[in-house]
C-alpha cells in the first residue's frame, strides 16, 4: 500500500494523476492525513531527486542510513549481507521515520527549500 500511494502522490506532484490540475493538488493534501506535508514532499521531490537523480547526498529520494547498502560505493559492513531479509521488516518503518524525523530534517535544510 505504501508503493501505491508513493506512486500516486508522485503522479499527483507532477500533475498526472488526474486531468484537472487542481484535483491533483487536492489529492496531495492526503498526505496531510498520514502525517506528513505535502508542500515540503512536492519540493523535496521536484527540486531534489529530479534535478539530481540518483546523486548521493543530493537526491533526497535516496538518503539512506548504514542499515541498508544501495550504492557499491558505500560502506560494506557484514550485515548487509542479510539486507534482503530484514529489509522487509524495516521497510514498514519508513513511514514512522518520513513523518517524525526526516520531514523536519529537510524542512530545517536549506537546500529543499530552494
């Protein structure tokens, strides 16, 4: 469910989810519902990940901690080699973190303002 409503706030962001644009910008208020901001997600997004895609430390679809190893260029610690199994019980958590810590993180950074 969480990929979902990812994908369609991403659609909605963009302005594709619906044919009337302001139906989009209404359904980006859902995010409102969860926890989360909806202007600061639609910056985050537009500014950040599609004018830096997949750049470490600029995209900031991709900010990752030392749990999970996505770059072959990150730190390798012997956990990682079980990623594929515990993934699926952290990835449920994403959430928590999305609204209580990374949303104010990046409401506090200069650059997703911008």
């Amino acid at each position: 469910m969480i990929v979902l409503f990812i994908n369609a706030f991403h659609d909605a962001a963009h302005g594709a989810l619906f044919k009337k644009q302001k139906y989009n910008e209404y359904f980006m208020y859902v995010l409102e519902l969860f926890g989360s901001n909806h202007w600061l997600w639609t910056r985050r997004h537009i500014n950040l990940h599609h004018a830096y895609p997949n750049v470490p430390d600029w995209d900031v679809d991709i900010k990752q901690s030392d749990i999970i190893r996505i770059f072959p260029n990150s730190p390798l610690f012997n956990y990682h080699k079980y990623q594929h199994i515990y993934m699926w019980f952290i990835y449920p958590l994403y959430s928590l973190n999305w609204m209580y810590i990374r949303d104010f993180k990046d409401f506090l950074e200069q650059k997703i303002t911008m």
